[in-house]
C-alpha cells in the first residue's frame, strides 16, 4: 500500500502561487495514475489534475493554463504547481494514487486564496 503525505498549502492573495507536494511511500509512485483533488467546505470533491505513468496530464477546465501536474520519480514526488490562483480555488487539496489493486489518499494540504 502507498502512503501519501501532502504538504505545500498555506494562505495566499488573489494572484499568487503555491507549489504543492505529495510525497509517496511504501510504493513508487510510478506504478500509480495521480491524481489531485479539492475539497472546499460544504461542496464536493472535485478532481483537479492527472498524470499517468506515460507522462500524460489532464486538468479540469477551471484551472488549465494555471496548474500544473508534474512527478519526480527520484524523489517519488507528485508536484501541482499553481499560479494564478483565485478564491475559488480555497480548498483542501488531496494527492490520490490509484492502480489496479486499490485507490489511497493523503490527509490533503488546506490552500487559502484570500485578500
């Protein structure tokens, strides 16, 4: 089983940037589709971004041209790389591995996008 910890998130103004971490242990995180998710209060969760073990990225269309996904096998890292970023975009942010055995989730990082 892999395990999860996000880091990265804090309080940011309207415009600013973040770079949020998710680092994957007991498993690389090269066998697993990333994914990134965020969860504001009293709303859904909502699938942010994907990388795959081929290197292919997807977004969801709110923050294209904004984020980006990326891996760093060495460090068994997933990176979500954010700028831009608006109100909209508070939430608690949740790193998510999947294969064929199973789906894992981190604790998630909390990103404030606030004046």
């Amino acid at each position: 089983q892999v395990q999860l910890v996000e880091s990265g998130g804090g309080l940011v103004q309207p415009g600013g940037s973040l770079r949020l971490s998710c680092a994957a242990s007991g498993s690389r995180f090269s066998m697993y589709n990333m994914h990134w998710y965020r969860q504001a209060p009293g709303k859904q969760r909502e699938w942010v971004a994907t990388i795959t073990p081929g290197g292919r990225t997807n977004y969801v269309d709110s923050v294209k041209g904004r984020f980006t996904i990326s891996g760093d096998n060495a460090k068994n890292t997933v990176y979500l790389q954010m700028s831009s970023l608006k109100p909209e975009d508070t939430a608690v942010y949740y790193c998510n591995a999947v294969n064929v055995l199973g789906r894992y989730w981190g604790q998630g990082t909390q990103v404030t996008v606030s004046s």
